[in-house]
C-alpha cells in the first residue's frame, strides 16, 4: 500500500493503539496517474488530427467523428478523478467495546420505502424488515419504518403478519446465533446444521407466506386472517375513496418496544408502518418525499440520531452491519462533518456472467472506492447510515452523536400518533424548506445521488465501507426491458442535474473540490455516452457500405493513435473490472451493457417508468441460462436491432471488399470496429433469427429495424 491512516479512539492508552478502523490506497494508483498522463498526450493528439482534418475538407462526417471524439474525452477526463485516490477500508469491531459500552449505542432507526405490491411483493419487503430487526444491536435502540407510498392495504396487511412472526424469528437467530437473517434467504440455503426447531419456524414462515400472497393475488385481505377489533379497525381507513394517489395518512404502531415481547419473553423492536398523506392535486416527489416523510414521522416517535435507509428487496446480509457503521460515526478521532457511511450495493439472483451488467460493478463498487480518497461516495439510494442532522443544516465542528430527549410516552399514544399524521399529511411540507433546505433533496428522479451531491456542497462527507460479506443483498431486473426502463428513469434524473443550476461541472468543481467535482460530473453526464455510441454504431458502417474510407490507413502514423486509444481505454477498463473482483466473461457483458444502454435507455429516457420486480417463472428460467430477454414490442429495441443489422451487413460487406479487392490497408481499422460491434450483437441476432420462446425478439421490431437500416443506407449514400 502506498499510504495509511488509521482511526480509533478511547479513554486509555491501550484503546488508543487499538483503531477502530484502517484505511489505505490501493496499490495500482501510482499506475493509474502515469498511465492518465500518457493517455492524455493520446487524445491531444487525436483531437489535433481531427482538427488537420477539418482544415484539409470540413465535412458532415468528419464533424461528427470530431464530435463524438470529444465527448470521448470529456468523459475521459471526468473519470479520471475516480483513479487518483481509490481507497480500501478495514473495520475492528472488536475494538468498538474501547470507545463505548452497547448500552451507550446510539438509537438507530431504519427506513424500508416500497410503493406498489404488484410490482414489489409485500412478501420480499417482509424479509428485508426481519432481516434489519434481527441485527446484533440493542433491542431498545432499534427501530423499523416502513414506507408504503402506494398505500395499499394488502402492505399493511403482510407487516401485520410479519410482526407476529417475528417473535418467533427473531430469537431463533438470536439463539443459534444465525448468520443469514432473511427467513427466504436462510430456508433456500439448506443450511448444514438444522436446528431442532428449524421445522417448526419454516413452517410457520411458509404459512405466513402463503396468507400474504393469497391476499395479493385475491387484492382482498380475508376476515379469516384479521385476529382482533385493532387490526379491523387499522383496514376501516381504506374507505371507496382511498386511492393510492389521494389518501390521508395512515400510521399503524405494528410493535413497540418495552411493551410487545417475543416468545421467550425479550422486548421486540418498535415496527411502524406510515404511508403519507397524498393528494392528486399536489407533487408527491416519489421516493425522496416519502423518506422526508420517514425523518418527520421518526422524529415525532423515536428521533434516532443514526437512520438506516434500504430499498424494499435489499436485505441485511450480515448482522453486524451497525457495528461497522459506528465504527466510523462512534470514532473521536473522525471528522465531525461525516455525514453518512455507504455500504456498496450487491446483488443475488444475477446469473453467472451477469448478461444484463446488472451488478454495475463500476457504479456500486469501484468509482465509490474511488470516491472515498476525495470527499466520500456518492449515496447510492440503499444502503446508507447516515447521522440524522445532515438533513437540518451544514455540518458543524464538534462531534456529537445522541439521542434527542422525547420523553416516556408511548409511540401509540394519542399525543404522538397526532403529532405523526400532522408530519405525514400531504400540505405539511408547502411553503417549507423541505426538499431544498432539508431532508432528501427534491429537483431530480435520481434523489440519492442529487442528495449526496448537495450534501458535499454545504461542507458535508461520507465513507465507503465494503466488507468482505456482503452487508446488503437485493435484486436485479431479470428482463432486459425493464433494465433498459430503469436506466432511462435514471438518464432523465441525471440529466436534471445537469442543467440545475448547481451543475457539478460548474458549480460543484468550485464547491467541493475540483476532483469530487468532476466525479459527480460524471455520473451525473453520463447519457451524452449516447452521442458517441451512435455514431460509431451507424457511421463507419454506412460509410463501408459505400466503399469509403474514414480512418487512417496501416501505413499511417495516426492508425496506431487509434489503436492505442481503444485498446487504452479498454484495457484499463479490463484491469479495473478484475482487480475489484469480476470475471472475463462478465467484463465483457458489462461493455456489451454500456454499448446497448448508449444506443436505447440513455438515448431516450422516460420519466413514466415504474420498476416492476414481479419475475415470471419461465423469463426467470431463460435468465439463469443466460439468455437476453427482450419479449416486448418496445421502442427501446429498435436503435439495438437497427445497428446490428447494419454492423452485420457492412462486416460481411467489407470481409468480401478485402478478397475482392485488396483494401485491407485502408479498410482495416473500420472492419475491426465493425467487427467488435457485430460480436456484441450476438444476443441480438440470436432472439431475432434462432431463438423461438417468449423472449425473442418480436418479427414487428425485426421488420421495422430491416426498413430503419435500409432508409439509412439509403439516405447515407447521398452524404458519402
């Protein structure tokens, strides 16, 4: 390791040589400034070329081929502030008892936000809630929030269920000291030491699963299931005029602590469901209203100085996760404007070479580390811990971490239970600093990244911690339509930020540092990645199908430019993608991913999208073996189909151009391009010609992209 510093503190001299956590850069960093260097020469050069170009005959071509370069190396340019200072951190946990005893933990609550039962199964944000309550932590500080922001009854429904099983799952983990804390996640994993009374607790789970789904598949809770007057009175809200775009806001007290107890007699954590109020004729700003929310309701019951946000399918892996968090918002030695510690996100279910790059290892993994060295990982929307005043003001330079004074009452009390729907009805945040001032920032479809970004502005930071286990694990889309659909929501939020007035390229390289200003820069442009992939996708093939050259010749010094800017960028992509720990084979469906997603979702987004994480049996069969689902008839497909077609055409063309003719040293350099793209379009091809299931491509879009692609050739050989 080239450096390291460490963190830690106690009252003692021994605590003091016993840090509570490291961390140090990683060892290719020096490689990783040289290597930028001598990159940039290459691309100064390329540029410089282009330039001699347009002087010598400015055409329509080479002005695009200037354009598409140089976004190229904008994007460039703005990663590089990822490679300058990636870090890797190490915790002791041990060593947290030196700086506090667990009755001296500070409170933690959590928020779990899920919004339609259709398309996230109440069953699945069951599991995560479990997972959380049954966490190595003090049971008196722990509590859970669920968001419902589709106010849906059959919710309410799965979390009443869920509460009564959790006195039974609860301490059995605790017990058998259970590592795997997801009832679905333990009972699919066979574990090797059955305990006497797993069979009894799969059962009961298995039953509670069954009435859960009943009542999603029937869209009626049965009166069978209701056990007593204050659960039928909980349902009686859902009047004929209850929809879940206008409703008043409903908060059930499902447990609280140090009155509900678990079977073998321990307090139970406190579990709330909230489901704010809404109304049609009023912006509800999706997630980041419902978290603010969440902070309100929470600091009128329990007011925890630590918050713990997750996404309805990401479930707490490891049970210790708290831990690892206070040992950075527990530590003396911090900085006292540490706004939140991030945990990556990490996936189950992705099959074994990941087709859809559905773990975005660069995202979750590699540019947060990158981050870490600088002012702190972006919020990666899951995940975070995060210390509850970042929400109410700029940092300040002492270092605190308590619980606000709330008094005895009870969370079911009448006082409190007014004072929590006054703070979740749909008027309370009008003519108000929330969404600006305070709380999750409204502005931007991507509220986690445009959150963090605005946080680092007002002086704020935030550490990347990534164990070895997994702390969270959560689902990915299994059908390619849908994880197009979910990238173009995220290229319209990012966007958004783009054209705000605290653009990161502007305002943030003055505001938080020139680097951290340049890696929000890149996340938040990243869809003009669009511009270059589709002139590279269409050009150089219309013009080999026209039988013009537009690259260096072999003979030409410029030719090994090229070479060496793609085989540059491409390597070092390579070596970063394996290092943090991917495989060949998924690299390469990773940079096929990033190609698809430049010529459709980044393209053209779309603010009407809802992610739908209901999986078909059969879909979710031909995901595992690794095949592309496509099945829809979507626009989205059209510029994927179109540029195969015409990559497949013009290889095959230029192939018969070098035995027919001998242009292999003009020709070169385009065929190579053409054929990388071509061998990317396998999938493609495949679900348009071979495959015969439901998740082949529809013979609509393969017509319409055989008319695109002619219309282009078409209208390509008026301008070659």
């Amino acid at each position: 390791m080239i450096s390291k510093e460490m963190g830690g503190g106690g009252l003692t001299d021994q605590s003091q040589c016993l840090p509570l956590h490291t961390r140090a850069l990683l060892h290719h960093t020096s490689a990783n400034r040289v290597f930028a260097v001598v990159y940039l020469c290459a691309i100064l050069a390329l540029l410089y070329h282009h330039f001699l170009a347009l002087l010598h005959s400015t055409t329509v071509v080479s002005l695009l081929f200037l354009l598409a370069d140089a976004v190229l190396a904008f994007t460039w340019a703005t990663a590089q502030a990822f490679r300058m200072c990636p870090t890797q951190r190490q915790v002791f946990i041990k060593h947290l008892q030196n700086v506090a005893k667990e009755s001296d933990y500070p409170a933690l609550d959590v928020f779990i936000c899920t919004a339609d039962p259709y398309k996230e199964p109440p069953i699945s944000v069951v599991n995560t809630a479990l997972s959380v309550m049954a966490y190595d932590y003090p049971t008196e500080k722990l509590s859970v929030y669920v968001s419902d922001d589709g106010g849906s009854q059959l919710t309410l429904f799965a979390f009443m269920e869920a509460a009564r099983f959790a006195t039974h799952w609860l301490p059995y983990c605790r017990k058998n000291k259970i590592v795997e804390r997801c009832p679905e996640a333990y009972f699919e994993s066979n574990p090797s030491s059955w305990f006497p009374e797993a069979d009894q607790i799969k059962l009961m789970y298995e039953n509670m699963r069954v009435r859960v789904e009943t009542a999603v598949k029937s869209g009626i809770i049965s009166h069978d299931y209701i056990n007593s007057k204050q659960e039928l009175e909980a349902f009686s809200r859902w009047t004929d005029g209850f929809t879940s775009q206008n409703h008043p806001a409903v908060i059930q007290v499902l447990l609280e602590c140090g009155k509900d107890e678990d079977v073998m007699g321990h307090t139970m954590p406190n579990l709330v469901y909230v489901s704010r109020g809404k109304s049609i004729n009023l912006t509800h700003n999706f997630k980041a209203g419902a978290l603010n929310a969440l902070l309100r309701v929470s600091a009128t019951m329990t007011n925890a100085p630590v918050i713990l946000t997750l996404d309805s399918d990401m479930y707490s892996n490891d049970p210790e996760t708290p831990l690892r968090a206070l040992c950075y918002l527990l530590d003396p030695s911090m900085d006292p404007k540490l706004a939140y510690v991030q945990f990556p996100q990490i996936f189950y279910g992705i099959n074994k070479n990941d087709i859809y790059g559905g773990e975005a290892r660069h995202v979750f993994q590699i540019h947060p580390a990158g981050m870490d060295g600088l002012k702190g990982p972006i919020y990666l929307g899951t995940g975070g811990f995060f210390r509850r005043k970042v929400f109410f003001g700029g940092p300040s330079e002492t270092f605190e971490l308590k619980q606000d004074h709330l008094g005895s009452k009870s969370i079911k009390s009448r006082e409190i239970l007014a004072s929590a729907h006054h703070v979740a009805d749909c008027n309370f945040e009008s003519q108000s600093q929330w969404g600006t001032k305070m709380g999750f920032r409204y502005g931007s479809l991507v509220e986690d990244m445009y959150t963090s970004y605005m946080l680092q502005c007002e002086g704020w930071k935030s550490i990347f911690c990534h164990p070895k286990r997994p702390a969270f694990l959560g689902n990915s889309p299994s059908n390619f339509h849908d994880f197009l659909n979910q990238t173009r929501r995220w290229s319209i939020g990012l966007l958004e930020v783009v054209f705000c007035k605290y653009s990161p390229i502007t305002y943030g390289t003055r505001t938080i540092n020139l680097l951290s200003g340049l890696c929000f820069a890149y996340y938040s442009f990243c869809p003009i990645w669009s511009i270059p992939i589709t002139i590279y996708a269409f050009l150089p093939q219309l013009a080999l199908l026209n039988y013009v050259s537009i690259f260096p010749k072999m003979s030409d010094p410029w030719f090994f430019v090229y070479i060496f800017c793609f085989l540059g960028a491409y390597g070092q992509d390579y070596l970063e993608f394996i290092l943090s720990g991917g495989t060949i084979q998924r690299w390469w469906n990773n940079q096929r991913v990033w190609m698809i997603r430049g010529l459709s979702s980044f393209s053209i987004g779309s603010v009407e999208y809802i992610l739908n994480k209901a999986v078909e049996e059969e879909q979710s069969k031909r995901y595992k073996k690794g095949m592309f689902e496509f099945g829809v008839a979507s626009p989205l497909f059209l510029p994927l189909t179109t540029a195969a077609i015409i990559n497949l055409v013009s290889f095959l063309w230029g192939i018969a151009q070098i035995f027919r003719q001998g242009r292999i040293e003009d020709l070169l350099l385009q065929i190579l391009l053409v054929g990388f793209a071509t061998v990317n379009c396998w999938p493609i091809y495949e679900a348009m010609v071979l495959r015969a299931d439901e998740g082949k491509i529809p013979v609509k879009i393969t017509l319409i992209s055989i008319v695109l692609a002619w219309a282009l050739y078409l209208a390509s050989s008026i301008a070659f």
